[in-house]
C-alpha cells in the first residue's frame, strides 16, 4: 500500500499549489478531507530531534525562540538503494544532497514569505525527502506552542501559533503526533492540553514522550508509556533523543538510532517495552497506521471528489466561457450571447416561456374593451347628427338624401377608433419591452459583461421604438383607410328615401324631422358597427406584422451591422468582464483539473486495492 501514502503526498501538493492548505477559515476541501499526521509541542519539547531521528538526517532549523515558523510538510520516500537526497515544492529541478544546505533554505523560504519579522505564515513548505532509512511516510511539521512572544514578535502571535496548530489538529482526517518532555510534568504539556481539547477520547492521538533519558535520577516514565498515567487509544512511544553535545559533534544519526535502541533494551526499567520504543519504531508504526487510515478514506475521498466536480462544473457553467483573445474570436462570442437572447426573447414570445400571452389578451380583451366604451350614440346624438346633416346642405338642400352628411358623421365617428388603436400599439410596445428586460435577465452570459448587457438592451429597445413607430403608423392609417372610402353596397341595401320629410319654408335647423333624423342616426351606427367589427380583427393583424412579427424576425438587426464594423479594442470593451469572475474562472478551473487528476487517481489505487 505505499501507493497510497504517495499519492496523498501529490494531492497535498497540488492543493497547496491552489492555494487550499487548511486554512482556519477555508470551506472543507480536499485538503481537510487528505489524512494526515500533524507533529505538536511545546518550545523545547525534543520535537525537531524527534523528526531528525524519524528521517535520519539534521536538516531542521536550530535556534532559540520560535525556529519553526511555517508549517513543514515532509515527506519521506523509501528508496530501495541510492544517495539520499531532498526537494523542494518552490524548486522542482534542484535536488540537494547536503542536508546542511535544506537547514538553510527552509529558513530563506521562511523569509521570503514573512519577511524577516519572526512572524508565522500559514503557507506550507514541502520538503520531500527520498532515502533508503526512511519509511514512506508524511508528517505535518507546526511551530512549537509557546506561552510569551520573543523580541521581534507580535503579542498576538502566541495566540495565532495555537490557533494555526489548532486548524490542522482539529480536522477529523488529523493523526495527532503529540510530542512531550518526560521530564516535565505531563500534566503542563501543551501538546496534549491541546489535543486532549480536539481528541478528548485519543481516538487519532499517538504520544511520544522525548527526554526519557534525562529524567531526574531515581524517576522513571514507565508508567506513562504503559498508558496508566495518561491512557490514549494507540501505546505511548518514547525516544532518545541525541545530546547537544552529539549534535555539536555532527554524530552520525544512524548512530544515534543504535545507541537509542541499546538504551531502552538495557534499561531495567524500559527494557520490557524495548520492542515499541525508539525513533525507528515510531516511524514505521506512524507509516503502517496512515496507510491504514488513507485505505479506509479512499470511499469518502472518492465521493467528495465526485461531489465537487459536478458542483465545479455547474459554477464554470454558470460564469461562462472566458472571453477569446481575438477579434473574430470576440465577434463570435457576442453573437453568440446575443443569439441565446435572441432565442429567450422568441420563448417568451412563443409561449414555451412566459409572457407572450399578454400580447394576445391585449387583442382578445383590452382592444375589444376599449372599442366598446366608444361613445358612439353620444357622438350620433340628434342635436349632433342634426346639425352635420343640416350643414352638409350648404345654401340648397338636397333633393334625396344628405350624403355629404352621412359622411361627416361615419368619418367623425370613426376618428375616435384612433384612440384605442393607438393605445393597442403602445401596451404591446410596452409588453415587448418588458419582455426585452425579462430575456436580458435571464441570458446568463449576459450577466458576465455589463457593457454588453447595456448595449444589447439599448439595441433591443431602440429597435422595438422604431418599430412602434412603423406599426402606429400602419395602424392609424386602416382606420383612415375607412374613414376615407366608405363601402357602398353597406348603405344601397338601405331602403332609399324618396323625400327629406321636412319642410323647405322652414328654417334651416329645421329642414328634417325627428324620425328622418334618428334613421340617418341609426344607419350610421350600424355602419360603425360593422367597420369597428372589421378593425377589431385587422388592427391586430396590423400591430403583430409591424411589432411582433418584426421583433421576432430582426430584434438585433441594426445591432449586428453595427457589430460588424467595429474593432477588436471596441470588442474587447464590450466584454469587459469583472475581473473578479475572470478570477474566479481561473481558480475554478485549476481546482477542477485537481479533481479531476485525484479522481482518476483515486480510482486507479481503488481498483488495484
């Protein structure tokens, strides 16, 4: 299973690469959800001598005060023969041989990310470490908990190291290595303080207790590492850890894991415990128990996977293709928005989405509604039809019938169809528009280019104005067209008048009678009728041809001629994206080719399990 502890390495790394390395305030992500074994202690605990024993080499900044400013993350390759070497993350290409020279660029990459300020950064450095003394294994290596800051330091970062610790410790998929003195009193150890507050059971706690060797005389740790003193769910593990003066020395670390193991096995008091202690012990009991626990995450890990990258995909979906680079590239990208508005706009018209009924009730109800609350009686009033028919006769009355009369009042009477044809025209202008607004709203590239939702709104409604104009225009003139030739055969079906029924002695106002009247009045009545009739099937056939038909056929007409001749800086203008989406883009898509490589990998150690 050392495939598996390999490929939670290039996972971590490439998450660190985006950016997601467990941040106190990041959102679960892969990271969180990688296992991992995170190395906690206190300042001067033994915790680098700890992780030098483990590798086999000094390679970790010494010093006083707070060495460890970075999260370290280690990983250790076992090389099957070979010259050991290291890398690093930040310098892929370079391999380094002297141990010596990774001590120092671990502290120059600590500066280059903080500055030389003594302050913490939560941004790891990956170290891995190739060499046949080492198992395959990946520890998180924090800074040491300290109580009081140092000079150079903030006051607050005594809090900001245990909330840093805390964030890693905290997660589930943690293995808490907690490492402790055994020459302090384990009850002040800040390493377990803190991870008896995450793991209060010691589920995912393992202990290593340092120093054993330098324990007041006629003391002893047994009882810790038996577990009765402080009873965690793995056995306690307890290392020697070389002297100052060994380290001063430059004594061989091989060496050194010798001469620890012959300390605990001719120890009276360790040497029944001999077999689990040691730095070697630890190493390999810390590999085998991460490879077990990466086993048992692989369903989980694949199911968060799987789960992530549907939801990238559906945010990529959302925020749209990038915008090209090239002119034609950008002419076709916005006729490309413009025509998914296009086709919204004709949904809403054609009644696959909502909204284009309201066209058809300005025809079936509002039009019919408004013809009917036309006064005509009022407008064929007697003292009205009177005084036209009378007028009409100029100084010689007519001998049969008042025509010029009859005409006066059917073309007065029709002039006041104008104003509910009129009014037909603007709702449904007023209803395109709404539309217009509606298909802006929900063409989703739209919302990635302001300047181009405002210009294809201005280009939409501007053209629905002109054609407002085209079809008032077209309308008012069916009502002129009845008002100026009137149909003949309406009125030779009449019964025809062999006189006027009035008097020619009298006075001019009285030249018809009353009942002469009311019939002129109530032949013209019904030949409204029958033009209000006529008009109320062709205005609509009118307005939908200028209007509907027309939005429909060219919306963007005008637009894309317009388009057609500008350049790719006035292009460009027009997809000016907000650059925090582009970003996010970016990020997004970087994050899903993450997944994507995980997934694939996942499923191809699933399947070899």
């Amino acid at each position: 299973m050392e495939n598996l502890i390999s490929l939670v390495n290039r996972l971590q790394r490439a998450c660190t690469a985006l950016g997601d390395y467990g941040e106190e305030s990041a959102l679960p992500t892969l990271w969180d959800a990688l296992p991992s074994i995170a190395v906690v202690g206190g300042q001067s605990s033994g915790k680098s001598s700890v992780l030098e024993s483990v590798v086999g080499k000094d390679f970790l900044p010494r010093g006083s005060g707070i060495v460890t400013r970075r999260p370290l993350v280690l990983q250790l390759h076992r090389l099957e023969e070979g010259r050991e070497y290291a890398e690093f993350a930040h310098q892929p290409k370079r391999k380094y041989t002297d141990f010596a020279a990774v001590r120092k660029e671990i502290s120059d990459e600590t500066d280059r990310e903080t500055g030389r300020s003594k302050a913490i950064s939560t941004v790891p450095i990956y170290l891995s470490i190739y060499s046949p003394n080492v198992v395959n294994l990946t520890l998180i290596d924090l800074p040491g908990l300290t109580k009081v800051a140092i000079d150079g330091q903030a006051e607050n970062i005594v809090q900001d190291i245990e909330n840093m610790v805390r964030s890693y410790i905290e997660k589930p998929n943690c293995i808490i290595l907690a490492v402790s003195p055994a020459n302090q009193d384990l009850a002040t150890s800040d390493a377990i303080k803190m991870s008896r507050e995450v793991d209060p059971k010691g589920e995912r706690t393992f202990g290593v207790l340092t120093k054993v060797d330098l324990m007041d005389k006629g003391t002893d740790a047994v009882e810790i590492l038996e577990g009765k003193s402080y009873k965690l769910q793995f056995p306690w593990i307890g290392v020697v850890n070389r002297s100052q003066a060994d380290i001063n020395k430059s004594v061989d670390m091989i060496a050194a894991r010798r001469k620890e193991r012959e300390y605990f096995a001719n120890s009276p008091e360790y040497k029944h415990l001999a077999h689990r202690m040691g730095s070697e012990h630890l190493g390999k009991v810390l590999s085998k128990h991460l490879e077990a626990v990466i086993k048992s995450r692989i369903p989980g890990l694949q199911s968060l996977i799987n789960k992530t990258i549907i939801e990238l995909e559906t945010e990529l979906s959302r925020l749209g293709k990038p915008v090209a680079t090239d002119a034609g590239g950008k002419l076709y990208m916005i006729m490309e928005i413009c025509r998914s508005f296009d086709q919204i706009f004709k949904e809403h018209l054609d009644g696959i989405r909502s909204g284009g009924d309201k066209v058809y009730n300005v025809f079936d109800n509002q039009l019919p509604a408004a013809l009917k609350r036309l006064q005509f009686d009022k407008q064929l009033a007697m003292e009205n039809v009177r005084k036209l028919i009378t007028e009409a006769d100029g100084y010689q009355p007519h001998l049969i019938a008042p025509e010029q009369g009859y005409r006066r009042l059917i073309e007065s009477t029709l002039i006041t169809i104008k104003g509910p044809a009129e009014a037909a025209v603007d709702t449904v202008h007023a209803i395109l528009k709404d539309l217009v607004h509606k298909s802006i709203t929900e063409t989703m590239e739209l919302k990635q280019y302001p300047s181009l939702r405002v210009e294809v709104s201005n280009a939409a409604i501007e053209s629905l104005d002109k054609m407002k104009l085209d079809s008032k225009k077209a309308t008012l003139q069916l009502v002129e067209m009845e008002c100026s030739y009137l149909t003949v055969d309406f009125f030779r079906k009449l019964p025809q008048d062999v006189e006027k029924g009035g008097n020619p002695t009298h006075s001019i106002f009285d030249r018809y009678n009353d009942s002469y009247l009311r019939r002129i009045g109530s032949n013209v009545l019904s030949y409204v009728h029958m033009v209000v009739g006529s008009l109320r099937n062709s205005i609509p056939k009118s307005i939908v041809y200028c209007q509907v038909r027309e939005a429909k056929r060219g919306l963007l007409d005008h637009f894309f001629a317009e388009l057609g001749k500008k350049e790719a800086k006035q292009l460009g203008k027009l997809l000016d994206e907000d650059p925090a989406i582009m970003q996010r883009r970016i990020s997004l898509a970087k994050r899903l080719e993450l997944y994507r490589g995980a997934q694939a990998e996942i499923d191809t150690v699933a399947w070899s399990k």
